[in-house]
C-alpha cells in the first residue's frame, strides 16, 4: 500500500475517532442532531406506530429521512467549501495534497447521499419496500459525513480543564501548607 494511502487512512481513522474525546461534540451529534434535528422522524414514527395501517406512515418516516439527509449533507459539503475558501485566505502557501484528497471523498460520499435519497425518495413516494434500503443508507452516511467534516470543529471540541479555586477569599484553599486544621 502506497504512503499516500497510508495517510488517507490515518486521517480518516483520526477524523473518526477523535470526536468521542469531545463530551461536547458526542451531545452535540446526538441531542441536536439526531434528536432534535431528526424531529421530522420522531413524528413521523409515532404516527407509523399509532396507525392502523402502519406501512404508509414508514413511508413518510423514509422520505424525511431522504429529506433530512440531504440537507445534513449539503450542510456538511458547505463547511468544506468554507474550510477550504478559509484556508487559501489565511494560508498562501501550496495546499496539502491530503486535504484535497480527503475533500474529495467527502463530496464523493456527499453525490452518494444524494444519489440514494432521490432514489429513496422516488421509491418511498411509490409505497416500494425498496426505499427502506436506499433512506437507511442515505441517512447514516449523511451522518457519516457530517461527523467526519466537523471532527475538527473548534467549537465542538472543546476540552475542559480543571482549574484552582482563585477566589481571592479562599486562597487558602490552594496552598498545600495551610491544610494543617480549621483556620478562622
């Protein structure tokens, strides 16, 4: 395997795995994201599951999900396209080879998306069986894609840090010497 693959994979591997040390960012992804993002869903899957027929409520469950995953995914493209418009202005030096490459498997995986949601979409319109496979696919490599794009998110990766008391009151508290009782 070339160096070049090599690296593409480390980089891949990293943009992966690094957001689960971010407590913020792993809220962020499945509160906001899933959770209130997908709001779309939930209702929809709670009409499916108060129906008496519930095969056409599915329905309208996988076409939000194609929606969805459209909209998740052109989000995700166009923080690669600010990414990248902010990288030219504040780096005048050549681009890495690695950042194109991986720009380019984004907006790959992104026609992907995009390809199974109009299919889902079409087929779930139909009432066809087939569009569980293509709404299923779409939205999980839309949430693929979102969370490999914001892996370096500043404002979701914030990491905390303890810090000491520095209450000017309870200076004390920071001094190892003065833990030797009660002091009034």
């Amino acid at each position: 395997m070339s160096d070049e693959w090599k690296s593409f994979f480390y980089q891949l591997k990293k943009q992966i795995v690094s957001p689960f040390d971010s407590v913020i960012f792993v809220l962020y992804f499945t509160v906001f994201l899933v959770g209130i993002g997908g709001i779309g869903h939930w209702i929809n899957i709670s009409r499916a599951l108060s129906d008496a027929p519930p095969e056409h409520g599915w329905f309208l469950v996988l076409e939000s999900m194609c929606i969805f995953s459209i909209t998740l995914g052109s989000a995700a493209i166009a923080e690669i396209v600010l990414k990248s418009k902010v990288n030219v202005v504040s780096d005048c030096s050549e681009k890495e080879p690695m950042d194109t490459i991986l720009r380019f498997f984004y907006m790959s995986l992104f026609m992907v998306i995009l390809s199974f949601s109009v299919v889902g979409l079409i087929q779930a319109s139909n009432k066809n069986a087939g569009s569980f496979l293509y709404s299923i696919v779409a939205y999980l490599l839309c949430l693929f894609v979102w969370w490999i794009v914001n892996s370096d998110n500043p404002n979701l990766n914030s990491r905390f840090e303890m810090k000491k008391i520095t209450h000017p009151d309870y200076s004390y508290m920071n001094d190892d010497s003065a833990n030797t009782g009660f002091k009034l």
